[in-house]
C-alpha cells in the first residue's frame, strides 16, 4: 500500500514530467473562516424563521441567489483572440437578490474595480468611480490560480471589451453586496484580493451546474437559423433537468433566447454552498405566442463581418449593459 509520502513524491514526479508551471503545493488557499459558522442553525438562506447572527455564514439579505447566463453569437474582439466557446453558454454572473427579489449594487467602494460602473450613479445619489487600476486578472494571477483564469477566459466572455473589464464589474457590482464574501470573513489573515478570488470561483463552481447548451440539446433543442422553439419548449426540457423553470431572457422583440437565470436558496456560504434551485421569480420576457429562435448566425460569414462592423462602432457598455432595451420594462436590472 502507498505511504502519503510517496503519494507526494509521485505526484511532484508527474507534475515535472508534465511540465506543469506551477506546483498545486504552492497556491494559496483563499477561502474564508467559517468555525464560527459550525454553531449557527442550519437552514437555507432566505427560509430562516430567526435573525442570522453572522452573516459571513449565509447571503444576508441577498440570500436569492441567481446563476445568470448569455448565449451570444459574436465577441467584437474575434481578431484579438477573444472568442466564444463551442457548444456551451457563457457565464454572466453570481447575483445576491434580496429575498423579495430586489436587489443592492456597489455595496463597498473600496473594493469597485470596475472600469465602467452601471449604474455610475446609485439611487442614492452616490457616484461610483470608475477603476483605474489594474485588472481583476492581475489579482487572481497574484494567488497563482492559472487554472481559475483560464476557465473564465474560455468561458466568460464579454462583447466589445477585454474580459477582465465584465469580470471587474460582476465582482464590484455584486459580490460586495454578498455578504459571505465580505472581507470581515477571512479575519486577521485575510490576504489583500482573496476575496475576489472566493468569488470567481464560486461563479465557476455555479455555472457547471447548469450546462445549459446541454441541457437543451438533449431534448433536441439546439442553435439554429431556421429552427424554431416553442418558450414550453424550452421550459420544459430545462425544467425536467434542473427541477424548477429559471428566467429567460430574448431579445429582437422576445423572438431570440439570449439570457437565462437560474435561481436559488443556498445553505451555508455562497463559497461553497449547496444551491436549492428555485423557480424563476419574473415572467420570461420571450414571445409566448411566437416560436422562439436561439441563434447561431454567427456562423455564416456575411452576418459575422456585418456584426464585427457594427460591434466597432457601438461601445462596450451598451451592448453587454444596457439590459433595459433586451428585456422586457418589468425586469430592469439597472443594467445588470
């Protein structure tokens, strides 16, 4: 039988052999303290019959939590390498909701690292500044974790800006309205950005929950230029994998399927948790008496430079933000 010891020694072997640039032995761990969580009553955020006492325990208030999704045909950055994955969505976010389904943005500016806030204005009439800095890539780079940003980079993606930007702004925007993220969790040894890093990767490890391309194409639904889909359609076929009808999004008057929002109650710390997934709060904004297209336009080459041509001259805040024009009035999510 292998001692651990040597398991080690193997395991350094293989990681030589292989090249690896870095050693799993040295990354550092980033998440946060949470002893204290291990006498607080378990329950699911937002079904608590008590106050919740430490908030670094479970999302308070913003103990909704929706796993939020794009199906995009084009980046506007194709020629710089910023491409979409084959057959899969990309992220969009990890967003807190209040348990009433209202929602809080910029929650710490001293952690807004966003180069373009939207809102740039809060409804208080606080000013978000924009960030300056360097990117949000820089610090997970800071904490070795290459294998997080390689995952974001193939499969979050934003449209007409570099990634790191989109990133930056999901984190400012709503992870520091997340409670369990605040930096008051990690105590005295907190590390300057680990935070940001909790976020990500709670964002990644939410997003393969719902392999949504999958999920809809194993009920024979996949992207197409002449096929269309009936909203029970797709409710349906995600509803019978997931338990539960999550929000979806369309824009060209609700005829094409552009977003999806999965939604649910977690137990514990949004870093890790157990996600309880629940049915969507808004009505789809999709056209319920029209069929339903879910594009893959950006196949076909005349459709794919006459959108890098209009990509080019619109900025990047209004084609990944203002939400407002691509959902229906009633889901205005302040551009998201």
């Amino acid at each position: 039988m292998a001692t651990l010891a040597s398991l080690v020694v193997v395991l350094v072997a293989s990681a030589n052999v292989f090249g690896a640039s870095q050693s799993i032995f040295t990354v550092p761990k980033t998440f946060p303290k949470l002893q204290g969580c291990l006498t607080e009553p378990l329950t699911y955020s937002c079904e608590n019959t008590t106050t919740i006492k430490d908030t670094c325990c479970s999302p308070t208030p913003g103990g909704l939590v929706l796993q939020t999704q794009f199906w995009s045909t084009y980046t506007g950055l194709e020629r710089k390498g910023q491409l979409l994955p084959k057959g899969s969505w990309t992220i969009h976010g990890l967003w807190p909701d209040n348990c009433d389904g209202s929602f809080e943005q910029y929650c710490d500016l001293s952690r807004q690292f966003d180069p373009a806030p939207s809102p740039a204005i809060l409804p208080d009439g606080t000013v978000v500044p924009a960030h300056k800095g360097p990117g949000v890539d820089t610090f997970v780079a800071e904490f070795k974790r290459l294998d997080l940003l390689d995952y974001m980079s193939k499969y979050w993606i934003n449209q007409g800006a570099p990634n790191a930007d989109f990133w930056g702004h999901e984190f400012s925007k709503h992870a520091t309205c997340t409670s369990t993220f605040d930096v008051a969790c990690y105590g005295p040894d907190y590390k300057k950005h680990q935070d940001v890093v909790d976020f990500f990767d709670a964002v990644i490890r939410a997003f393969k929950m719902y392999p949504t391309f999958d999920l809809l194409a194993s009920a024979g639904i996949i992207p197409s230029n002449r096929t269309t889909y009936t909203l029970t359609q797709l409710q349906t076929a995600l509803k019978a994998q997931t338990g539960s009808i999550p929000f979806l999004g369309c824009g060209f008057n609700g005829t094409v399927l552009q977003e999806v929002w999965y939604f649910h109650h977690v137990l514990g710390s949004v870093s890790p948790s157990t996600h309880m997934s629940l049915a969507t709060c808004f009505n789809a904004c999709c056209n319920r008496r029209n069929n339903l297209a879910i594009s893959s336009l950006w196949t076909q080459p005349r459709i794919r430079r006459a959108l890098l041509l209009l990509v080019s001259t619109i900025t990047s805040a209004h084609i990944r933000r203002n939400v407002k024009s691509v959902f229906c009035p009633d889901v205005d999510r302040n551009a998201m």
